[in-house]
C-alpha cells in the first residue's frame, strides 16, 4: 500500500513538473529566464494550468464515485448524465440574460441549475425497475443529450453558438491566472466529500443498511447532490465539459481496491488527477505546437479503459494478508 | 420488549398487515413465521423504520420507532433484510466494519475493533476476511451479513430469514451463537424462519402470522400444535418429543 501510494505521487509529481516545462514557448533558453519572461509565463499561465488540471481531475473523478454511490449504479457520471449539460444551461442564461456579468454570477446561475439537472435524473432514476442495472446509464446518456440539444437550439436562436464549443469540448489551453480560482472551490467539496467519505459508502450499502444504520438517508443523498453538481458546475464554467473523467477512474480504483470511500477516495483523486494530466500533456505534445483538447484524448483513452473494465472481470490479488500493490507495480 | 399495537400497512390500496397487536418479549428468541406473502418481512421492516409506519404504533423498550432520531435506533436495533444489494464493493472485514458505525460515527476504537475481529470469529470468515463479497460464495456472503448485525450489538436483533443459503453446520452455528446471545447477554433476537424445526428447537417464543393477520403469538411449546400448523400452512403434521426436543414431522 505505502510502496502503491509512493508510485501516484512520483508519477502525479512527474506530470506536474512536465506540465510547467512543456508548451508552445520552450523554457530550456536560457535567455528567456535572463529576462525574466520564463518566470512570468510560469505564473501567468503554466501554473494555474497545471493546478487547473490537478484540481478538475480530482474533483471530477471524486463527484463520479459519489454520484455513482447515490444513484447506485456503477455505470454512471455527472458529465454525461445531465449535470454537465445543465451547467451549460446555466452559463448560456446567464449570458444570454446578463453578458456584462462577472464570472461569480455565471457561476452561481450555473450552480442552480446544474442542482436541478441532476435532482431531475435523481427522480427519472428512482422510477426505473431494479433489477435492470443498465437502464440507469442509457437514461442519462438521453437525459444529457437532450439538455445539451436543448443548450444547442437556444443557443442557435440567441447566436451564442460561437460559446458552445468552449462549454462543451473541455480545455485547458485557455486557463491563466485570474480565471482558475473558482477551481479551488471545486477542491474544497472534494475534501468535504472525504469527510463524509463513510456515510458515501453506506449509501453504497443500500438504503436498508443506511437507515439501518442510523444514516440520515435523505439529508446524504441530498449532500451528495449537491458535491456532484457543484463541482461539475465549476468544471464546466472553468473549463467545460470534460467526460468520462467521472467514470472511468472510480471504476479502476473500485475494481483494484474495492469501495471503502475512506481509503479509497484519496486514491480516486490522485489517480484522476493524473490520467487528466497525463491526457493533457498527451494533447500538448502529439501535434506541438498546436494543442488537441484534453477531452478529445481523455475521450479516447477513457473508451478503451471503460471497455477493458467492461471485458476484463475483477480480480483481487492471491496473497490474503495486507493488500499491497506491489504485484502490480514492480 | 417490542410492543406493537393495532399496525396496519397497506401498498397501492392492498392489505398487507391488518391491525396487529402483540408483544415480543424482551430476553428471548422470538420466531416469526408464516407462509410466503403473510408479511414477516413488512412487519420487520416497519420495526426497524426501513418503511414509514402508516397506521399503529410500534415502540422498543420505550423507544416510539417513528419519534426517536434515527441514530439512537441504530444502536438500541439491528436488522438483516431478507435479500441485499449492494453497490460499494466491499471486503468482507470491510462489511462487518460498517457493523460498528453507529456507535463510533467514523472514528473507530480499539473496542470496536474487537468486536468486529469477534463478529468475525464467531462466523467463521477468518479465512474469508480479506475477500470481497463479489469473490465469495452465497453463504458466506449471507454469513457476512450477518456478522455485520452481529457486529452493530444491540439490544435487539431482527433476523428476515438468516439460514438463507447456510449449510446444515453453518445453520445450526448460527442458531445456536443467537441462543446463546439471548441466553448469556439478554438480546432480544427476533427471527424469521422457514424450517419449522428451527423454531421447535431455538426459539422461545413463536409469532405466527398468515395473510397479514396475526394467527397466534406465544410461548414455543403452545404454539407449535398441529391445529395451528394446519391452519397456518394447509398441511398435516405430527408433533414427537425426542430426547426431551421437539420435532415437527412435516415431510412425505
Ligand atoms: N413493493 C411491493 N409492492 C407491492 N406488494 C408488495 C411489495 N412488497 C411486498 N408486497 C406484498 O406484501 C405481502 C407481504 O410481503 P412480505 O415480503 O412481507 O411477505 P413475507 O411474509 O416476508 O414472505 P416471504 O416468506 O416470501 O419472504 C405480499 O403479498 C407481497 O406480495
Ligand atoms: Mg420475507
């Protein structure tokens, strides 16, 4: 465990330090570090990139494994389930409504309606039969396509289009300082997620065990809502939509180390912090010096892990003391 | 004691439990039987708050179930539902875990460290411990279950059909672990079973129920009468004492 735990953060360590050297102006010269122009370009814009990027990929993976806990299913995440798309409605309002308006309020507005997106698939989820496990993600797949239709068509008739593909297609390129910091937000409900980490995973027990358990049934899942919206509403503000984020690194810490939230919620962030940051130094590198968007590669890469989760059956290592990942590592 | 007066449930219009009333003594195994769809499992649930009590009062001791937080229930009662799906994958020691969260609110002890070793223990996972529940078979996943009620110990235990997928070592264990918890501690176990031997040899005191009506509620020994058998299930049965137990013959 502590050999695994030292492995994530060499790699996330590695991928921070790439994330600061490598873009379109190459910091090797030596005379832009005379001048004093490498330093500003590492504050102004490689800086809040990569703490950009560290702060969406652990949020966003951490709002997946809660929204999978309270909806009870495996196969679901908030950017493709109808929080995301309900964060563009808000963002689209709120420019339609009041373009001269700061950030903050574009944010807020998104918050609102992000909460009431996903609250809406709380409700069509709970009608579904049970025993089909697989009609949960489907119906959030349509719900989100036909919000962000929706987003699409007012977005036509106010000609706004020229937004969407900023809300839709998440990136990073566009990050400088002055227009991050709502991610710290973000950051902060992950760590109030981990506080709650245990009455997550109860959820995860069913709501007989939850009650049994003394759990406040509603008030969780309504705590719960609220860190998946939340966080997804600050993402696609920031920096759009950016799925399979949410699925994809629950599902591998989940079938590596199972769901005991409280060991591996930390896990679940560290680990989505890398795979975005990988996927976006990925996105810098392939075409230099144009960029490819962190989606579009996390998009790919995301669809080949989830298939391989889908084929490859979940297997715990053979020793039966301590787990360690040591098997995997060396 | 559990008392229960005049509860009703209806679902969707239709009658599940009419106008119960009875008492559950305090100390003692408590069978609760009944054919398929006579509502134990309703009944169960509405004591242990897991569906809204519609009609009636149900108190623990003098805990009303519908006013007392949820919270403080949690550690005056336990209940194993009849059929669990879960979606946190879970070892078992992890399960058994969750056992302990009312009283340690996710700070545990070292106490309650040892009663989950304990709870382990006593039904036989040891070996299993480090498994998770999707790698393990159906008993022992049942056994694990149980191990997390047995694990939360409280006053009161309720049990929707335990011996589920047991074998006849594992089934005879368990019944015998819970008398003996009655027995030495003064648990209150109640527990819902389908072999009636079980009932003729466990329990000391047998809550019959049939169609939502409560047929009878009384100690073992009144109870177990081949009137009542008859009436309760339409089937004949011969009653023997063998070696001072009772046995209910029930087959051919
Ligand atoms: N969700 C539900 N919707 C409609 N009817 C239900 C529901 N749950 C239970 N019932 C009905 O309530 C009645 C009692 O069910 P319950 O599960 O309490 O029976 P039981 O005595 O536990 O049966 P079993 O021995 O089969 O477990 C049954 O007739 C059943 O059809
Ligand atoms: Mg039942």
């Amino acid at each position: 465990m502590t050999k695994g735990w030292a492995i994530a953060l060499f790699l996330l360590a590695l991928g921070t330090l790439a994330s600061l050297l490598i873009g379109v102006i190459d910091l090797s010269q030596d005379e832009i570090w005379q001048d004093g122009e490498a330093l500003s370009i590492l504050i102004i814009s490689r800086l809040p990139r990569t703490i950009a990027i560290l702060l969406t990929g652990a949020s966003m993976a951490v709002a997946g494994l809660i929204m999978q806990m309270i909806v009870a299913n495996k196969f679901v995440e908030p950017m493709t389930s109808g929080s995301g798309q309900s964060a563009a409605l808000g963002v689209l309002i709120a420019t339609f409504l009041f373009p001269a308006s700061s950030l903050f309020v574009k944010m807020a507005i998104a918050c609102l309606v992000s909460l009431a997106g996903t609250a809406g698939f709380l409700a069509l989820i709970r009608k579904l039969p049970a025993h089909q496990p697989l009609m949960v993600p489907l119906v959030g797949l349509a719900y989100g396509g036909v919000i962000g239709a929706i987003v699409t068509f007012i977005a036509f008739h106010t000609e706004l289009m020229q937004y969407l593909e900023t809300w839709f297609n998440g990136e990073f390129s566009g990050i400088l300082q002055g227009r991050y910091e709502l991610l710290w937000l973000a950051g902060l409900l992950t760590m109030l997620a981990y506080l709650t980490a245990d009455q997550f995973a109860i959820l995860g027990l069913g709501k007989n065990v939850s009650i049994n358990l003394g759990l406040n049934y509603k008030h969780i899942t309504r705590l719960g809502l609220a860190i998946v919206s939340l966080i997804t509403a600050m993402t696609v503000v920031t920096v759009g939509i950016i799925p399979f984020v949410g699925l994809v690194v629950p599902n591998i810490v989940s079938r590596w180390l199972g769901d005991n939230l409280r060991k591996t919620l930390p896990i679940t962030a560290i680990l989505g912090a890398t795979l975005v940051l990988l996927s976006d130094l990925v996105g810098r590198i392939v075409r230099h010096p144009f960029e490819i968007p962190v989606g579009t590669i996390f998009g790919i890469t995301g669809t080949c892990i989830f298939l391989w989760l889908l084929y490859v059956p979940a297997r715990s290592k053979p020793q039966k003391t301590k787990p360690s990942m040591s098997g995997t590592a060396s | 004691m559990i008392r229960l007066s005049s509860v009703s449930h209806q679902i969707d219009g239709a009658k599940i439990l009419s106008n119960i009333s009875a008492n559950i003594p305090k100390g003692q195994v408590t069978a609760l039987i009944g054919p398929n769809g006579a509502g134990k499992s309703t009944l169960l649930s509405l004591i242990a708050r897991l569906q809204g009590l519609e009609q009636g009062s149900i108190s623990i001791d003098d805990l009303d179930v519908v006013t007392t937080p949820s919270d403080e229930l949690a550690r005056k009662l336990a209940i194993l539902t009849q059929s669990n799906s879960i979606t946190a994958r879970l070892r078992v020691r992890e399960l058994v875990a969750f056992g302990r969260f009312p009283h340690h609110k996710g700070r545990p002890n070292h106490k309650d460290l040892e009663r989950i070793e304990e709870a382990i223990e006593q039904f036989d996972l040891g070996d299993l411990a480090d498994k998770f529940l999707d790698e393990v078979s159906g008993g022992q996943r049942q056994k694990a279950f149980v191990a997390m009620a047995y694990a939360q110990d409280t006053d009161y235990l309720l049990l929707d059909e335990p011996l589920n997928n047991l074998d006849m070592a594992s089934a005879r264990n368990l019944m015998r672990n819970l008398t003996e918890l009655a027995a030495q501690t003064g648990k209150t176990i109640v527990i819902v079973l389908h072999e009636i031997n079980y009932a003729a040899l466990y329990a000391n005191w047998i809550m019959v129920l049939k169609q939502g009506q409560l047929i009878a509620n009384g100690p073992a020994k009144e109870i177990l009468t081949p009137q009542i058998i008859a009436d309760t299930f339409g089937i004949e049965v011969t009653i023997h004492e063998i070696d001072g137990k009772t046995l209910v013959m029930h087959y051919g």
